[in-house]
C-alpha cells in the first residue's frame, strides 16, 4: 500500500487544511483521563503549522446521535492541544456552521483551530454516500486540502474519513502513514510472531483470529474472551463472561491450530472472584476449576509466568486487549505481567506493537512508557481489521 502524503501536496503556504485527527480520549466528568491519542496527534499538526498551512482540525468525541449534547464537546480536548502545542486554540461553537466558518476565514498562516464534534451532524456517520453529501461538501467547502491522520477511524466509511478525501487533494497524515509500516511489518513478521489476545468478547476478533491462524506462530490467549475457548475445550467456567453462541467456532480454531501447527496457549491459573468488584472476595483457581459461584477476572500468577516465557524468544509480538479486569487493582497483575514481558522482547530487538484502544490505556495506567515499546497504536479498531486482511476505507481513499 503506497499511500499519498503531506509531502505530495506541495507548498502549503496560505493553504486550509482541514485534518481529520482521532482525538477520541476517555473523559471522566469533563476530565480527560488518557490523553495518548490527543499526544499523538500533535507531530502532524507541527508538520503543517512549520510549513504555513492554516490548520482546521476535526475529530469526535464519544457517540452522541446526530446533535449536539454538551457532555461530548470538544472544547476540554481542544484546550489540552493547546497545552501540548505551546499555542493559542481557537474553538468554533460549530462544525460546519457560522461559527466554523468564521473561525476558519480568520486563521493566519501556521494557526491552528478546532471544530466542535464530527458526530453533533447525522451526515458524518450516515449509511450511505447520499446521506453523507451534504455535510461533506460543507466540510470539503471550508479547506483547500484534506490530510487524514486519525488512524482511529480509517476503517469507517463516513463523511470526514472518506467522502471528504474524494473531494479534495488529500494526503495521509504522518500517524497514519507510521501506523501503516508498523502494521505492514506486522503482515511478513520476523519469527518466532506471538499474538497475545484478550478483551471481553471472542466475537470482536472472530476475524483476526482466523488471519491469525495463517500468520502466527503462537496465539496467547488472556482477557474475557478466554472463557469461551476454556468452555470449548470442555471446562466449567462459572459465572465467568461466556459466548456460548461462539463456543463451535472456538472450538474449530482450536482444531484448526493444531492442524497448521500454531501454539494456542490458554491460563492455567485464573484469578476468581464472588462478584465483579475490585473488594469482592477473589482466589486463584485452576483454569479448568472455576467454581460454579466466582467469576475469573484475570489470568492467574502461574499463567502470567507462562505467558512471558511464551514472549521470551519472540521477534515479533502484537498485542490487542487486557488479560484481565485491569482497571481494578486485584485483577491487573496478568496485563502488567504481558505489558513487561513486551518490554523485555523489545529490549532484547524485537518489534513489539500494543494494539491501541484498552490496551494502551492499560499501559499507560500502569505507568509504562511509550517508548517501552516499539510502536503504541492509536487505534484497536482499525489495527485489528487491517490484520484481518480487511480494506480499510479512509486508507484505500489515499492510495496514488
């Protein structure tokens, strides 16, 4: 895939570009709580502001329906970009309103704005090119030139990822052209290639898991959706999240596995607890020993041990999704346990790769460091389907 970049769009003196970024962070309150995806946004902008383009920025922010709603403004996150640009912000109270355009007809050379949530207009995620016309055209109308950088959303086909890019010289964003090598790397892996996967639900990686199987030497197994794959192989699982719908699937991978030859690794040990409650009462269990009344919440100390040891000789590692209920202190040692055993492969030269969404949040409040890491993705979503061999819309759109 040779996508078009900034560097193809000429001199961008006196230019409105308007850059669809991904600055869809956690918020707490108004408080934003991970502001991963805001940080990696702001190399692009630097790039453009350094050459004098005059920068429109548009993003959303959670999923409000189609209006606006004062809890999803991106007012707070815009203020943050400022903080992280050392430079003033403008807000418009709008997107494609009389407040945008007024914010963008008085930008200078090298000024940055923001416009208000992508997802305040139904245009933005309607179904089909009709319903998304207007509103891109009115996007498309306040900019010269269009740069996607929001790796987050290139596998949705809406009006700010797609339809905009059809009607304007367009470029990808240095994120998104990043995310692209480190995921390209990721399709012809140095071996051994370990894929640690967890989460809550089996049926979000259905896909990957299958593309999966053709490409990995070793799949590990963590999170939620462990559950399913131990009810598969016959095991009780208590009060445990359970897909029984998925439980034949699982169970054809399972085959499928040991047929091509790749490792599935499952815990040994679980971490059970009476409720899902960082102070319920919790035990470690044999997997295949939940009692009939706790629920597993994380992987147990002798699994976390085996993961790493699984990790240990790997030249290539992707990781998608917490082993465990992270968030609450009890049951976060199984993600902290693969979070360091990536650290180490990357020590030791490999190419390690943190799929975004809860698991880079889970780095993070953990205390990790980016660079802990060769590559911290900023968009589970779109990582996951690109490794399922899927065509991302908002990167086919910038193909030369």
């Amino acid at each position: 895939m040779t996508l078009r970049t900034i560097d193809d769009l000429g001199d961008l003196r006196g230019k409105t570009v308007l850059l669809r970024s991904d600055l869809n962070v956690p918020m707490d309150g108004g408080r934003i709580t991970d502001d991963g995806r805001i940080r990696a946004s702001v190399p692009t902008i630097q790039v453009l502001t350094e050459r004098g383009a005059r920068v429109v920025v548009v993003a959303h922010l959670g999923r409000p329906k189609g209006k606006p709603d004062p809890q999803f403004s991106l007012r707070p996150v815009a203020e943050r970009l400022g903080e992280l640009l050392g430079a003033p912000v403008t807000v418009a109270q709008d997107t494609v309103g009389e407040s945008a355009r007024s914010v963008v007809s008085s930008l200078q050379d090298g000024q940055v704005a923001v416009l208000e949530n992508l997802r305040f207009e139904p245009g933005e995620t309607g179904k089909t090119p009709q319903e998304r016309a207007d509103f891109a055209d009115r996007l498309a109308g306040l900019a010269d030139v269009f740069v996607s950088d929001g790796f987050g959303v290139v596998h949705r086909e809406q009006a700010s990822v797609y339809d905009v890019a059809e009607r304007l010289p367009h470029a990808a964003g240095g994120l998104v052209v990043t995310e692209v090598e480190v995921l390209q790397r990721l399709t012809d892996p140095q071996r051994p290639y370990v894929v640690a996967l967890g989460g809550a639900k089996v049926s979000d990686k259905l896909g990957v898991i299958a593309n999966l199987l053709t490409t990995a030497d070793r799949l590990l197994i963590g999170g939620g959706m462990v559950f399913t794959f131990l009810k598969a192989q016959g095991h009780e699982v208590g009060s445990s999240l359970l897909e029984e719908d998925q439980v034949d699937t699982v169970r054809g991978y399972l085959e499928e596995a040991e047929q091509r030859g790749v490792e599935i690794v499952l815990p040994v040990d679980i971490v059970a607890a009476t409720a899902f409650s960082a102070d319920a009462d919790h035990e470690v269990v044999p997997a295949d020993q939940i009692p009939a009344d706790r629920m597993g919440l994380d992987i147990g100390p002798e699994s976390a041990a085996l993961f790493a040891s699984k990790i240990e000789d790997a030249r290539t590692v992707f990781w998608n999704g917490p082993m465990g209920a992270f968030e609450m202190a009890p049951y976060a040692a199984g993600t902290k346990a693969v979070a360091e055993a990536l650290v180490a492969a990357t020590e030791a030269g490999a190419t390690t790769v943190v799929g975004g969404g809860d698991s880079a949040a889970a780095v993070r409040e953990l205390g990790f460091a980016e660079d802990d890491f060769t590559h911290i993705s900023t968009g589970g979503g779109a990582s996951l389907e690109y490794l399922e061999g899927k065509t991302l819309p908002g990167l086919a759109v910038l193909e030369k």
